[in-house]
C-alpha cells in the first residue's frame, strides 16, 4: 500500500529551549504486528512517513479496540538516554489490552520496541539540561478489516516517539491551576473501563474538559460515578494529596514518621494507575513519610468531614506529561475550596516530591532505585553492537 511520503524534521532546527508538547515528525517509528496463527512479527523500523496502511472497516476505529501508553525518556549528563520505568508501562498496556480483546504485546517486546524506537531517533532527545524528554508513545489496536463486532484476528502495535518540552518552563514555572468538580458527567463507571488506558476513555471527557476551560478552569475533577461522594481523578491525570505534620513548622521533610506529612491517593478500580502516581507513592514511602492508598471523600477535600481538619494540606495532578501540577482552588457548584490558601506555588513536601522525580530523570541525582532502563543508557548504536 502506496503511502504520503513526509519529511522528518531535521534535529539542528529544533529550538530545544523552546520545545512544547505537541506532535514533531521524526526519523522512524516502530511496528510489530500479530495475528491468530503467526504469532508476533520481527520489528519494522519505518522511515519516511507519519503515516500507516488501515482497513476501512478497521475495528480500532469502529468499535474503539485500541489503547496506548505514554512515557519519557532522558539524555543524562553521560550523553546516554534511559527510559523511566517502562517495565510500567508494558504491564499497564497488556492489562489494557486485555480489557478490549486484543493479544497484548510480551513485555521483551515491548521494551526492545521501545528502545529501538529511540534508538533511530536519538538525535531527537533534547540535550541534558534543557528539561525537555523524548516522549515515548507506544500504540495497540485491532488493525483487521470486518463488520461483525468481534476481536480483531490482526492486532498492530507502533511505537513513535516525538521531542517535548519542559511543560513548567513555558508556563514561567510551576503555577498553581484551579479545577472544576464537574457532576454532569461520570468518566468511569465502578465495574467498567476506567483503569485501562483506552483512546475510548479520553474522547468522551472532551466536551467536560473544553467547557471547564471555557469558564477558565484548565482541569476537570470526577467524582465517583455511584454516589458523587469520593474523588476519583482528574481529566488526564491522578488525584494525590499531602497533609502536613499536625503541628505546623514541626518536622523535617526526611523527619520520623511523628513529625512527617502523611501522602494520600484514591484505590478506586475505576482509575488509571500511572507510573508517576506510583512512583511518587514509593518516594513518600523511602522518605519516611504515612501512605494512605484509600477511597477519598469529597467531604475531606473541602474540609467538612466533620473531624475538625480543614481540608488537606495540598492538592496536586500528577502524570506523564508535567510529574507534578499543583491544584490552588477546586470548584464545586457554589462550594469553593482554596488549597495551602490558594498559594500558586508547590508547598515544601509536594516540591521535595517533585524535585526528587526530575533529578532522577534527568540523571542528576543518583538512581538507587532501578528506575531508568537500560542502565548503561542508549548511544544511538543498535543494542547489539553495544553488547
């Protein structure tokens, strides 16, 4: 099948400073493809083109069987590149695929994928020190043309990858956001699809998303779906918060568990796990500090939870894409909630947090828990030459 030739954009044009998040054309992409009685084919490194061959009765299209993943990979002070925690990533897209009927890609394969996907484009990763990554997006859908709503006999998985910027840096550093409470629309019911990482669950929170940035709220929070009482997560990202230890001023950030803040995240099923949210989970936990993994009531957040607290220390989204956004004001019809007094800036714990998530990424502080893949990094040679 003919397909538009595109030019990938040459690397010396790229302005690294001012790298945003949006799609760029590079050298190759990655594919592999499955069918019932082949199994899983080698892997294609396909240049030229942002472009791929599909049925026009394709079932990725029709009936939604796709999901994705997303992850980053950084060019450390070695001039090496290492992926965060991609072992993640091949677990959660199985699982996803798995919900919507498709073969899901063996982690061994997922991982070479992906490294050789950075492999031939290792010109794209930003240089160390600019606070930009090379955005890793790996791609699973059913690829076989038919009418009948059954799982695909063919399943394709692509893995592209695009240079993005450091999101707080364009923004004039990290700022404080509002969200809306929105209750017109549940994003995931209890028993369904919300903890897969599906295109299905991302389209239909568009409509929420675009009329809260409307009324000048860039992120959307959902609630429980069942009875609107627990929080659930925000739009694109997970719900986290921290209350500070009781006696204001008291405690070390690396202090006892007496005097340390304690970190708080919903277990819902109907979440998206990410790795960042997991991530950040282990942190609290290496720095000593309380983990509650719980369902969180909405009467918590706003402070009327009829225990005497007012509220939690902060609030924060957190994801792929930024680590860590920090949430001032949460609106919920006529309720309005201010966080750490609606300040804009991260407090202490949630910047520690931060900070220590960055520094690891970009190699500058010392990976003592496995987190960057492979460990001796990516030169741009092919994996065989560098055993």
């Amino acid at each position: 099948m003919s397909l538009p030739q595109s030019q990938a954009t040459d690397p010396k044009s790229i302005d690294w400073a001012n790298l945003g998040f949006s799609y760029v054309q590079t050298k190759s992409f990655v594919r592999h493809v499955w069918r019932a009685d082949q199994g899983w084919s080698e892997a294609e490194l396909v240049q030229g083109t942002s472009y791929i061959p599909m049925h026009v009765a394709t079932s990725g299209l029709h009936y939604g069987q796709n999901c994705f993943e997303g992850l980053k990979a950084f060019r450390g002070p070695d001039g090496r590149v290492r992926l965060f925690r991609p072992e993640l990533n091949a677990t959660r897209l199985g699982e996803s695929a798995v919900k919507v009927g498709m073969e899901p890609p063996p982690e061994d394969l997922f991982l070479k994928a992906c490294r050789l996907a950075v492999e031939d484009n290792i010109e794209y990763v930003p240089p160390h020190g600019s606070g930009g990554a090379l955005y890793v997006r790996p791609l699973l859908y059913g690829s076989e043309g038919q009418l009948s709503v059954d799982p695909s006999p063919e399943v394709t998985f692509i893995v592209f990858v695009v240079p993005v910027g450091d999101y707080y840096k364009g923004s004039g550093g990290v700022r404080g956001v509002d969200a809306l409470v929105d209750e017109q629309f549940d994003r995931a019911a209890p028993l369904g699809s919300g903890s897969a990482k599906l295109g299905g669950n991302y389209a239909p929170c568009l409509p929420s998303a675009i009329a809260a940035k409307r009324r000048g709220f860039p992120i959307s929070l959902y609630l429980d779906a069942k009875s609107h009482t627990y929080v659930e997560e925000f739009t694109t990202s997970n719900f986290i918060a921290l209350n500070h230890p009781s006696t204001p001023g008291q405690g070390k950030i690396e202090g006892s568990s007496d005097s340390a803040p304690t970190f708080i995240t919903p277990n819902s099923r109907s979440i998206l796990r990410s790795t960042t949210r997991r991530t950040l989970c282990e942190l609290a936990t290496y720095f000593g500090w309380k983990v509650e993994e719980r369902p969180v009531a909405w009467s918590e957040v706003s402070g009327q939870a009829g225990d005497g607290s007012d509220g939690f220390s902060e609030v924060a989204a957190c994801g792929t894409a930024v680590v860590i956004t920090p949430v001032k004001r949460l609106v919920r019809g006529d309720q309005e909630v201010l966080v750490n007094g609606g300040a804009s800036t991260m407090g202490p714990y949630m910047q520690k947090l931060y900070d220590t998530v960055r520094a690891i990424q970009s190699g500058t502080q010392e990976d003592i828990h496995g987190w960057l893949w492979p460990a001796q990094g990516i030169t741009g040679t092919s994996s065989k030459d560098e055993e």
